[in-house]
C-alpha cells in the first residue's frame, strides 16, 4: 500500500532526470544553519549576532562563488591593511585572485 501512494512520485521520477532520488542534498545544505542556530544562542548581545550573520554571509558568498573560504579569509585579513580603502572591492570572493600557494 505504501508503495502503491508513492507510485505518481517514482514515475516523475523515472520521467525527468535532473529529479534526485531523494533529498539528502538539500539537508546537507541546511545542515550549517541548523548548526548555526545553536551557534547564535551564544553569541551574547545582538552586536553579536549581527557580527556572526556577517561572517556567516562573506563564507556563503564565498562558497557560492566557488572559493574556498579559510583560504579567502585569510588572504583578506592578510593583506587588508595595506589595501588602499577605496579598492576594497578587490576583496571580494569574484574579484580575488588567490595564489597558488594559498
């Protein structure tokens, strides 16, 4: 019988074949904000919670632009200082040349 209801389900399925199986790949992208919702329970004033989203949101825009984020990271705060202010966009996850040795 329960096979029987999930019938519609498996042949969209077999139909199209960008449709996954199952949805493991979606609950292992929100795997972080679930983690990050305890995480901001200690984050201690709202000061707080605004810096983490920050940090959260630089590490998203970073994975979404296909750069590893520690490696981006620590190649802003390592050459920041000496970065002119008005060409801070250079920072940015898209415009960042990461070398090699990074």
């Amino acid at each position: 019988m329960y096979a029987l209801k999930l019938w519609p389900a498996l042949l969209r399925y077999c139909d199209d074949g960008a449709i996954e199986i199952d949805n493991s790949a979606a609950e292992r992208a929100l795997r972080g904000v679930a983690i990050g919702r305890r995480n901001y329970l200690f984050a201690g004033a709202d000061s707080g919670g605004e810096r983490a989203a920050a940090i959260y949101s630089l590490i998203g825009t970073a994975k979404l632009n296909g750069v590893d984020p520690e490696a981006w990271l620590r190649h802003v705060l390592t050459h920041i200082a000496d970065h002119p202010v008005n060409r801070v966009d250079y920072f940015l996850p898209w415009n960042c040349y990461l070398p090699a040795a990074l």
